[in-house]
C-alpha cells in the first residue's frame, strides 16, 4: 500500500488556498492529502462528510492514478464549499 502524503500523482487540476496570508498550492495527491489531514486552523467538522469523501478519494488515487480525476473532483467540491478556492 502506497502511503497517500507521499505520493506524487498528479491531480487533474492545480489548487490555489488562501489561508492565514499565505497562498498554499496543491497539483498532487500527496500536498492535497498533507493539507486535509494535517492539523491546521481549518475545522473540517463542518464539511465531515465531503473531507471524508475527499480524503478517501485521495488515499485511492495514490493507489491507482486513474482514480486522479475522482480525487480531484472530491476536493474540488470540498475547498469550494468551505471558501477556499482563490
């Protein structure tokens, strides 16, 4: 089993989050996976549901890179959702 943080399959699209005054970007499974599942100022109990559905979807494309674009998707709908998107 491939450890999620570490993996560098690509997503399908490269994230841009503003957070605490800086700008955090994610083009790969492993940053997009480092940055939902690390401590951060960021409560995701609000979006329980769709950090779950994102962070389960990440751990799947490390596995496999053909589940990029779900993955992606997932996160997509999370960061939008949560005000993120820059």
């Amino acid at each position: 089993m491939s450890e999620p943080s570490s993996s560098d399959t690509p997503l399908t699209a490269t994230f841009k989050v503003k957070l605490d005054g800086g700008t955090i970007s994610m083009a790969t499974v492993g940053q997009a996976y480092r940055f939902l599942t690390t401590p951060s100022s960021i409560e995701w109990m609000e979006f329980r549901s769709l950090h779950h559905d994102a962070v389960s979807s990440l751990r799947g494309a490390a596995e496999n890179a053909m589940l990029a674009a779900p993955a992606t998707n997932a996160l997509r709908t999370l960061l939008a959702r949560a005000g993120l998107l820059s």
